[in-house]
C-alpha cells in the first residue's frame, strides 16, 4: 500500500474557488469569467491532471460547449498554473491530484493488489477514480465489473471510458426486474428522465420494458402554500404509515442540501416523532425516522418516504446553475439534478410524497402526471 511522508490535507471548494478569483486578478483574463475559469480548472486541468499547454489543448472537452482556440488556451493557461501554485503553496491536494498518486504507484507495479474488482455506483465515477481502478486492476479481460444507472448519475461530466482503455461496448447489460420500488412509484419516477440515456461510448441505458415485481398506492404530489402547509402535510402522511404499521426507521424525509434540513425537522417534530440526521457514516436508529439530503439518499431504502421543499428556487440548486460556464454544462446541471430527484424519490419502496412550496420546480409537473 502506498504511503505518504505526511498526511494529505485536500483543498475545499471554496479555497479553490479563491484561488481562482486571486489567479484571475493577477493577471490579464481578456474576459474569462470566474465561473469559467473555476469549471476549466474542476472539469478539465485538474480532472484530467493537466500540467503544461501543449497536455491542455490536447484534453477532450466532452460536455464542455465551449470550444478554445489556440490564443484563448494560451491566455487561460497561466491562470491555471497560478491555481496549481496556489494549491502548492499551501501544501493542499485536490481528490484529483491524490488519486494521481496512487495511480502512479501502481501502474508500473507488475503484482496488482486484486486480481477482481467489483465497482458499484459506476455512473457517478470521474476521471480520476476510473483511471485509478484500471491501475489498481491486473490487464486482461474480466478484471474490472461495473454496476451502475445512467439515469442516477449525479456528480460527474460525461466523458469517454473508452478514451481511458476502458472499453464496455457490447459487453454491457441491462436488468429488467425491480424488486424494490413498486410499479407506481418507479412508473412516475421514470417520467423524469429520457426514455433512454446514452453516455459519450454510445452504451445505452434504455428504461422501457422494467417491471416491478409488486404494486403500491400511487405517489403523492403536494404543492403547499406555505411552509406551515407543507410540514403540516408531511407530519400526516408519516403519522399515517406509522398508524398503518410501518417502522419508524423504515420512514424518511430528504431534502436538496442542509439548508432545508430546518423544514424537515419541522415536520417531524409535528408528527411527534424522534429522528435520526443522516450522515455519510450514520444511517438509522431503531424507533427514529431519518432525514437527510439527496446525496446522502443513495444506496438506502425506506418502505415511505417523503422528499421535501422541491421549490422552484432550491431544485435545480442556484448555486449549481450560478457556476455553469457555457450552455452545455446548463444542459448537465439540469440533468443531473433531475436525477438527483430520482435517487430521492426512488428510496420509497411502498410510499412517496414529494411536496413544495409554490413555486414548484418545474421538475414536479412530469411526476404530477397522474397516468400511472
């Protein structure tokens, strides 16, 4: 295993971003925005560990609109290096620059440490993350498996597994059988997103012909006036699958990010239960309910769940859509906080409720469709 002389500190997202903001003002910028400059760095120079001009203008720009001749690259490029400076400076790593290093540890070892690796949650991995797996992973076929769902991809830019060695064209499956969220809910959930998804390879994720091996009450969508109204309405519906049998710690509320966590709260204390705040490390307590963010809503599975405060201003998330740089990044964030819902909605085994307070995200008008 590989060690480092001292521990690895990594930058926060706000340090980057002010490192970007002095990189821009140390020089000129010839009208290279901040958004711009922090997505070129997050998406393109650090992802794909980038260290001189001539690396930088050969990096694929999937999912990037804009395109950079060779004066924009040659003006863009010193701010990026004053990034990296800055980074050093401060003795800080980005997860992109640590996984470089494992990844340079390994891939000249000739014994790799497994000879399988099994990857869930695939569609959310980045550049980094693939490209140290495959160093990690002996060559030959069958070394690397991986389980994943385009339509929950959540984190990432798309780019090209195959431009990384990975290849899974024609040797990709898809499951068919839902054994844990009823017909009606996967049916509204589904409504989402596209019929198909296909990534930058051309491997499809078709979602037509999926069935659900059990039936369920239809999912409810309630558009509240007030705040008041909307935590009154969640407290009914857990009072009710609590009335109905059903576990306390079998129930949860989610919500965007932790500044909706107060209207959540609220409506548990008003249906007069004990909770449970979900973290990366804690995920239930016997006799609570849980509630936590999206994010922490993967990989988890509750038989009612309610996903909250779905307000026009809170999803799709403004800080998201204030760092997008061009129309095609736009086209991403949207997509990716449709799934986002997705995964939220789709931790309901048995019930769903999601609510807001007018106005309601305009991602609500596709599950408001009653034809399930």
């Amino acid at each position: 295993m590989l060690a480092f002389a001292s521990k690895a500190h990594l930058a926060s997202r706000d340090v980057v971003r002010s490192l970007v903001k002095k990189a821009l003002d140390a020089g000129p910028k010839d009208g290279i925005s901040e958004q711009f400059a922090l997505s070129e760095w997050v998406n393109v120079v650090d992802a794909w560990q980038v260290f001189d001009l001539d690396s930088y203008a050969a990096i694929p720009r999937m999912g990037r609109k804009t395109r950079l001749g060779a004066k924009q690259r040659t003006v863009i490029w010193p701010i990026m290096q004053r990034v990296r400076d800055g980074l050093s400076e401060l003795r800080l790593m980005t997860p992109a620059s640590l996984f470089a290093k494992l990844i340079t540890h390994y891939k000249t070892k000739a014994h790799k440490p497994f000879t399988n690796l099994v990857i869930d949650e695939a569609q959310d991995l980045g550049v980094p993350e693939l490209r140290f797996f495959s160093s990690i992973a002996p060559p030959g076929q069958n070394a690397l498996f991986f389980a994943g769902d385009l339509g929950q991809r959540i984190f990432q830019l798309p780019f090209s597994w195959k431009e990384l060695g990975v290849d899974v064209r024609g040797r990709a499956a898809t499951l068919r059988v839902n054994y844990r969220t009823s017909h009606q809910i996967r049916t509204a959930a589904d409504r989402l997103l596209p019929k198909t998804i296909r990534d930058v390879d051309g491997v499809e994720d078709g979602r037509a012909g999926t069935v659900s091996v059990f039936n369920g009450p239809p999912p409810l969508v309630l558009i509240a006036d007030s705040e008041a109204e909307e935590s009154a309405a969640v407290a009914t519906f857990v009072r009710k699958a609590i009335e109905e049998g059903i576990e306390a710690s079998e129930i949860a509320l989610f919500v965007r990010s932790r500044d909706q966590l107060p209207r959540a709260r609220s409506a548990a204390k008003e249906a007069g239960v004990a909770i449970t705040e979900l973290t990366g490390r804690i995920e239930g307590e016997a006799g609570h309910i849980a509630i936590g963010t999206m994010h922490l809503a993967k990989g988890l599975e509750f038989k009612a769940v309610a996903v909250m405060a779905c307000d026009e201003s809170i999803i799709p998330a403004a800080t998201r859509l204030g760092d997008v740089s061009d129309e095609m990044e736009l086209d991403e964030v949207y997509a990716t906080e449709r799934h986002l819902l997705y995964v939220a909605a789709t931790r309901a085994r048995d019930r769903l409720l999601v609510s807001a307070v007018r106005p309601e995200s305009e991602f609500l008008i596709d599950l408001k469709d009653t034809g399930v």
